[in-house]
C-alpha cells in the first residue's frame, strides 16, 4: 500500500476510534455532538477530558501522564499550520536565550508540506547551493531522522549545527532518484544584489534576499541603472525566501510613490500595522516589471503583491509559494511552551500569503509563464508514492549507499520567464491582467 493509502486508512480508523469511543463512553455526547458547531471548544475539551480518564483509568500499564501530555500538544500544533510549534522545556529556554544566534545553518528556506520538510528556496553561493540542493526539494530524513516525524520546528534545529560540520539529507526529487546529499554547515550571508543591461536598454536587478539591511543594496543597484538612463526595469524576485518585511517594504518603495504596500494581521483578518509608501523614498518611476516563481515566499511576496494590487507593473512568472507570518511564545506551568501563530502578513488589501490551501495563499502573477522544470508542492505525495511503487521504502542515510547525482546537461537553459520579460517591457507581448 503507499504512504497516501496508509495515511488515509490511519486517519479514517483514528476518526472512527474516536468518535466511536467517545460516543459509547459519554453516551449523551453522542446525542448532542450532531448539535455541535465544529469549532465548539467545549466539546472538544470534552473529548480530550474523557481519552485522559479513560487512559490514566483502564489503560493496562500505569502511563506517564507527561508524556501523553506533551504527546497530546504537538498533536495540537500539527492541527494548525507548519509555523506553530510545541516546544519543551529546553526548547524553551534556548529560544528564549537565542541559542540559535550562534549555530550555523545551510542557506535554504524551509516550509512543511504533507508532513515533510520542502525547500522554499535555496541562496545562491550558500553550503545548500554549492551541495546541489534546489527549491522543490523534499527532505525525508535529516540523518538518521525521518522528517514525516517532527515539526518544521525540530526539522530546522536538526540542520543548525557548529560550523564546518556535516549534516546529511536524503532528497525525494521530481524526476529524479532519491539520493543522500551531504552539506557541510557554515555561517553565511546572502549576497547583495546586482544589476545588468539586457537587450533593448532594459535593467535587471537580481534580488538574492531580503533579510535585514538588503534593500539598501537594491536600492543602490536601481540608482545606478537610473543613472545609467535606463527606462524599463525587471526586478527579480524569484527564489528569495523568508526575509524581513520592513525590507520588503522598502524595496517596494523604491518603486511605487504612494498607497498602502502592505499589512500585518492578526485573528480574523484584523488589521495589526499597515505599511505606506513614502513618497521621498521613491527611485525609479518608469516601466518596471517583477519576476516571480515558486520559490518567491514571505519578504518577496510583500514586493509582488505590491506590485499587483498598485498596478504599477507586470508581475511574471508562477504563482508564490505563501509565507509570511509571526509566532508569540506562550510560556505553559511545566516549562514547555507553545510557539503559536498570532500574525500573518498581507499584500495591502489585506488578503494574507500563508494560507492552508494552495490555491488560495502566495500571489498570483498576472502573466503566468511555468517552467517546466518547477515541482509543485502537491506532488509530494506523489513523490512519496512512487519510492514506495517502486520498492524502495525509505531509509536513513546513515543506512545507505550515497545515490548518483543525476548529471547536469551542458546545454544552457532558456529563461523563458526573463524572456518573457523583456518581450512585455519592449512591447512585443501582451500584458494579461491576472
């Protein structure tokens, strides 16, 4: 059976063992639940108040009540989405000491799909790039630990290390075999951002990110094409990950004079803060574009949608990934804490990145144009499917033989997004409202 049938089959027989325990147990819950709105908390409390008695009453051995406890909250954040978080009491006092200020990472941006850990995107020149990892990829194990079977918050821990010592990741990769990469960790930077002429008199800014103190290099490399006599600007944007949304902001700015950029909210779309332009900020106010592509999540969907909702330009390429959020710690009697997700941020309409489907998060572009090579986020499972299909389970790193890379055609590709592009801004394309 594949892993999707197997989870399937899991996730029908724990609903029916629930419900159905539940039912002969309380008795008269079974006739008021129907009455019940879903999302009722006393209900739902209820549930959990009666498997706790029952377990600490008739389970056969004495249990440990702790850990079914700390079992029982990281079931809670998995329900909610890949930011939140359980952590336990070291956890907690390395989070709030910020312990990870000291470790190295890879220079990739992770999310959580299908309860793998996904690469978002990968920065160039970074250990992850040099290693051959790309956006796209799912990790299965981190080392000897399977990915299905931690939070994106362990997930992440488990990659920052010392610096210079290695960590080993096997990789599912559409199209291609699994394979064991290894990447040595180290204390990086992004690089700053660069311009060049392309045909036609137009200027291409390549952002790599937008982490603190990045927009200053876009904004000097924009300068100097404008001092260059440059009339039609792309901005790419495509696999830049997480980033600062103050940087994005300012970034956005750099091109449009007025308006609302964007927006932090919080519980039912309430308006948190509200980012505008300001119109001494701005540098270039002739055509621009923006690139964008799967990879593009967080910062970078700031700068997209911005784009969009002002109407200033173009925005080309594929749909965003859909990021961008703010976790609060909430401290718990034991020690251990919830890392929750109290604040998303949104494109100026208000309309939030991170969503809990697809198709309704990210920014969508309003010339679509799909590279062929660019791995969806829902073929996961499909992923998953196919190692099973094909008899290969997977297995720990530490476990196996190190896979052949798959080998790397000498042909240049064609940017067809760029070319795409350049075809808008030298009028040769009709640009479609999305």
């Amino acid at each position: 059976m594949t892993y999707r049938g197997k989870f399937f089959l899991a996730m029908v027989s724990t609903a029916v063992a629930v419900y159905a325990f539940a039912g002969v147990l309380l008795g008269w819950y079974g006739d008021i639940s129907a009455q019940q709105p879903i999302n009722d908390p006393g209900a739902q409390i209820r549930i959990f108040e009666s498997v706790l008695q029952h377990i600490q009453n008739d389970y056969v051995d004495e249990p440990d009540l702790e850990k079914v406890r700390n079992g029982a909250l990281r079931g809670l954040a998995d329900g909610l989405d890949p930011y939140t978080s359980y952590l336990s009491a070291d956890q907690v006092r390395d989070f709030e000491a910020n312990k990870d200020s000291s470790r190295a990472g890879i220079g990739a941006e992770f999310s959580q799909v299908s309860a793998y850990l996904y690469v978002v995107s990968v920065v160039k020149d970074s250990p992850a790039f040099k290693a051959g990892i790309q956006s796209g990829d799912v990790i299965e194990y981190i080392d000897t630990k399977a990915t299905r079977d931690i939070s994106l918050y362990d997930a992440k821990h488990l990659i920052l290390g010392e610096p210079g010592t290695k960590v080993r990741l096997r990789i599912l990769r559409s199209g291609a075999k699994p394979q064991t990469i290894e990447v040595v960790r180290s204390v990086f930077s992004a690089p700053d951002a660069t311009s060049e002429m392309k045909e036609g008199g137009i200027g291409l800014v390549k952002v790599f990110s937008l982490d603190k103190g990045n927009a200053e290099s876009v904004r000097i490399q924009v300068s100097a094409l404008k001092a260059k006599g440059v009339k039609k600007i792309i901005l790419d944007v495509r696999n830049v990950g997480g980033g600062d949304i103050e940087e994005a902001v300012a970034v956005a700015n750099l091109f449009i004079k007025q308006g609302d950029l964007a927006k932090v909210v919080g519980r039912e779309n309430k308006v948190v803060k509200t980012y505008a332009a300001d119109p001494s900020k701005l540098v270039y106010d002739g055509k621009a574009v923006v690139l964008m592509d799967l990879g593009t999540a967080g910062a970078a969907e700031v700068v997209a949608s911005a784009f969009v909702e002002s109407k200033r330009g173009d925005v080309i390429g594929e749909q965003s990934f859909g990021a961008g959020s703010e976790q609060k710690l909430f401290t718990l009697k034991g020690g251990d804490g919830f890392l929750l997700t109290t604040e998303k941020w949104a494109s100026a309409s208000g309309k939030p990145f991170l969503a809990m489907k697809r198709d309704e998060g990210g920014v969508k572009p309003t010339i679509e144009v799909k590279r062929p090579e660019t791995p969806e986020p829902v073929e996961v499972e499909d992923l998953v499917d196919q190692q099973d299909a094909d008899g290969r389970p997977g297995a720990p790193p530490a476990d196996e033989p190190e896979e052949e890379k798959p080998a790397k055609s000498s042909k240049p590709q064609v940017d067809i997004q760029l070319q795409k592009a350049i075809e808008v801004l030298n009028g040769k394309a009709a640009a479609a409202a999305g």
